[in-house]
C-alpha cells in the first residue's frame, strides 16, 4: 500500500516543480530512487504542517533523499533535483540545531547540484540561490555575496532559454527580488559598490529588454476589432502549445540523456515546422494596419521619436543590453 501510495504521488506531484513528470515505468534504480525522494518530501511536509515536528523527522527525510542521490547517476538532472532538496533538509536541521555538519553537508548538496550541466538552469540558479541564503543566515557575508553573485549571473541564460515572453516573465517574477539581495549582500561583505551595481544592472538590464520587445502588441491586437482578436487567441494558443512541447522535450533529454533530440529526425522535423507555424502567423498579424513590426525591436526612426521632447540617456552595464 505504501509503494501504490508513493506510486501515485510520484505521477501527481512529487517531481513538480522540480524536475518535471517521470514515467514509473522506467528502469529499477530511477524508480526506487523516484520512491525515496517521495519517501523525503512527505516527511519534510509533515514536519512544515506541524504533524510531526521532533528533529527525527527531518533526519530520517535526510536518509531517504540520500539514497535517491547515491543511486542516482552523476551528471543528470534528476540527481540535481534530488541534491537541491537534500540541501533544503540539512538547511532546515542546521536552522534548529546549528551542527557544523549539517551546514558543510547543505554547502556541498546545493554546490555539486549547482555544478550538473544537464540540469534545467533554473534549478542551477536556484542552487546557488539557496547556498547564499544559508550563508546569509549564519552571517557569513562575503561566501553569501559571491554565491547570490553566481546566481544573478545566470539570470540572462535562464531567461533567454525560456521559449516565449510567457515562460521568461514567469521566471523573472520568481527571480525579481534576486539581484537587489544580491547587491545588498555585495555591501554588506564589504566588497566594491561598482560590482553591487553592475550586479543590480544585470537584473535590470533582462527586465527591460523583455519590456521593449514586448511593446504591448498582444494587447493592442486582442482590441482590434474581430479580425485582430482571432489572430489574438490563435497566438495565445498557439504560444501556449508551443510552450508546453518544449517542456516535453526538455523533460525527455532528462529521461533519455542530451543527445534524444539530435537522435530523433521526427523532433527536428516538429520544431521546424513548429517555427514555420509561427512565422507564418506573425506575417499574417503584420499585414493588419498598425501593426507592420508585430513582435519586432523598435527601428532608429521610432527611437528618434521617443527623444523628441528630450534626450535619451541610456547606462549601458551589460551584455544583455
């Protein structure tokens, strides 16, 4: 009964948001290691609800996640998700006790997560995230620094490998406190303000790019008329659908390594149709009056014509502007 229950709550919810669905037919080791890391993360949430609270809980949610690591193969994402919730539970124990070791055990749990290509890069980012909020908590200013540092640092990718505006403004909302903390924590240690802003800048710096591509066209084109809003809803769906094939995808290189999709004509096929699709779609809603640059940068012109009450002062900090 214990194993159908863990079954179950594997293929509801014990990958998200994490690492995604896994498929519990897949080989002996992925799934004892799916059971164990399930095993985990009801423990830790009996101890949050107040169910269970002795320290013991979080202990033996220590042991199941460990086992999920060590049978776990290196260098895969699963081992990634795996790592980073192991490090949220020595985290937690060394909140309540302060043990030396359980803190030296979280470093090295959300560092080796950090360091696993194959991982989503949000999961990577978050590693680093929370190992400078564990060194934040403990008052050790100048390790949290350069820690929340790396973590700012991979914002631009995270976001640029996000398929649409969608998914990045997604990811920013839950990231959009992460570069003043960042920059707060660079002064706190004491280092060069000059790196604090730069810091700071880089956050800003996807923020606005994203903003000026959007140019609020989606909108505009929702309120032009019958003809504007069923171009509208077609793009929203198709964008929707779009969206949810390349989490598939991004979950099958998980399950089948990085070379599944270069070993697979049929995906590429997909994709380049998938592209073909939305070009097509973007031509038909540039033929609508006003709407000739759909989705595109501003032009030179367009831009002059923002400074025609005054000049545009632009601080130019990173490579994403």
């Amino acid at each position: 009964k214990e194993n159908q229950y863990l079954r179950d709550g594997i293929e509801r919810e014990a990958f998200q948001p994490s690492c995604g669905p896994v498929d519990v037919s897949t080989d002996g080791n992925t799934m004892t290691a799916a059971l164990q890391f399930g095993s985990s993360r009801t423990l830790r949430r009996l101890f949050d609800a107040g169910i269970m609270k002795e320290n013991q809980c979080l202990r033996e949610a220590i042991k199941h996640c460990q086992k999920s690591v060590d049978i776990t193969s290196k260098n895969t994402a699963f081992r990634a998700a795996y790592l980073i919730q192991l490090g949220d539970l020595y985290r937690e124990v060394f909140k309540i006790e302060g043990e030396e070791e359980d803190f030296r055990h979280a470093v090295l749990a959300y560092t080796e997560a950090r360091e696993i290509e194959t991982a989503p890069l949000f999961n990577r980012l978050g590693a680093s995230h929370r190992n400078g909020q564990l060194h934040e908590e403990s008052s050790r200013w100048l390790e949290a620094s350069h820690y929340y540092e790396d973590a700012v640092r991979q914002v631009p990718q995270a976001v640029l490998d996000a398929l649409d505006s969608n998914n990045q403004r997604r990811i920013l909302t839950q990231l959009s406190p992460l570069a003043a903390e960042a920059a707060s924590m660079i002064l706190q240690a004491g280092r060069p303000a000059s790196t604090a802003f730069e810091v700071l800048e880089i956050g800003r710096g996807v923020m606005a790019n994203i903003s000026m591509r959007d140019q609020d066209d989606l909108r505009r084109l929702k309120d032009f008329g019958d003809r504007g809003k069923q171009l509208w809803l077609k793009y929203v769906e198709y964008s929707r659908t779009a969206s949810e094939r390349t989490e598939r995808l991004g979950w099958m290189r998980v399950l089948e390594g990085p070379e599944y999709e270069s070993g697979n004509p049929r995906l590429t096929s997909e994709r380049l149709s998938q592209a073909t699709e939305m070009l097509a779609l973007e031509n038909d809603i540039r033929h609508l009056p006003g709407f000739e640059r759909f989705r595109m940068p501003l032009t030179e012109s367009q831009i002059k014509n923002l400074a025609k009450d005054g000049p545009i002062v632009a601080i130019v900090a990173t490579e994403i502007r």
